[in-house]
C-alpha cells in the first residue's frame, strides 16, 4: 500500500457493520481506519482515544463544537451518515475550516419504508394489540383499511420517491402537507 491519505475515524457503531464495502473503498484509496470500539455513542470522555490524529470523521450523533476543533485542529473534514446536522456547530466548523457534509440521500428508502410500517401499524392497531398480548389478553381489533383511508404525510421531501411510491402499490389517496398530490 502506498502513502496514506490521512486517518478516517468511524464514529458510528453501525459504519459497515453488515456492509464492509465502504470501508474497503477507503482502505483501498489509502485512507487509514479507526473505529469506535465502544459499540454505543461516543461520549466526550472517548475524544482523546478517539480524536487524536484523526483527519476525517464518519460522524454518527456524538457532538461536534468549538472545543472539539480547537482540541483535535488535524479535523479537515465532519462527514454525518445521516441527514441531521444540529450535533454540529457548523459557525465552529467554518472557523476552522473543517468541511461538514451529509448523507442526506442514503436513508430515504430506509425511512420511506418505516413510515409505511408505522402508517400500517396505526391503521391496524398493531401495537395495541400487542400490547394486550403481552399483558396475557388478546383483544381483536379490526383497524382500517389503507383504501378506506386518506393518508396524509408531513415531511421534507428528501422521502418523496420512496414513501408515497411504496404507498402507491396500494390503492388509496395519499395528500401531502406540501404540495397537495392525489395518488
């Protein structure tokens, strides 16, 4: 292997845990790894281990602020798998010139398909009756049916493709908060 490009830490626990493709990508690129070996959140009492040496960061949803980069000045580059940055001072990181993106697009088929479970689970009274299941009773209950129904979603768009499609295959009205559509 020939020079290394810097150290990437994963601070995330859940970095290539299933997948070890993106690792292997980095380790091929030169990029040398350090992992979060703690399998939870960091805590600031795990940045000297952690942070020490490091250039990048695969950020889960541990704090990043102006401590944090005044500490560890090797920072050049806060990447959070995820969509949410308010973990991150970003007037700190800028200060700093530590570059902060996201992975905005790489949940949305995940939480697209979480909200059509919990759409199914509220119009089935799937948690309600298992909860009476594991209290030792078994109470039937009916719940609706999707095409009896109108299903309203909030959010932000990033989902758009991926929560009304799945919604789609069955037949029903789907109206969003913004920009009303009729599925």
């Amino acid at each position: 292997m020939g020079k290394s490009r810097g150290t990437v830490l994963i601070a995330t626990e859940i970095f290539a845990d299933s997948i070890k493709e993106p690792a292997e990508l980095l380790q091929a690129e030169g990029f040398q790894l350090r992992w979060n070996s703690h399998n939870r959140r960091l805590s600031r009492e795990d940045y000297p281990a952690c942070l020490e040496g490091v250039d990048y960061v695969l950020a889960g949803l541990e704090p990043y602020d102006d401590a944090v980069f005044t500490t560890y000045p090797r920072i050049r580059v806060l990447s959070r798998i995820g969509i949410g940055l308010d973990a991150i001072d970003l007037e700190a990181a800028r200060t700093h010139g530590v570059a902060v993106y996201n992975t905005s697009a790489a949940p949305s088929k995940s939480v697209a398909e979480l909200t059509v479970g919990f759409i199914l689970c509220l119009a089935r009274g799937i948690t309600h009756m298992n909860s009476e299941f594991h209290r030792g009773r078994w109470t039937p209950y009916l719940g609706r049916e999707l095409d009896q129904l109108t299903v309203g979603l909030l959010a932000n768009w990033r989902v758009d493709g991926g929560a009304p499609a799945s919604l789609r295959a069955s037949p029903h009205r789907l109206r969003s908060a913004l920009g009303q559509r009729e599925s």
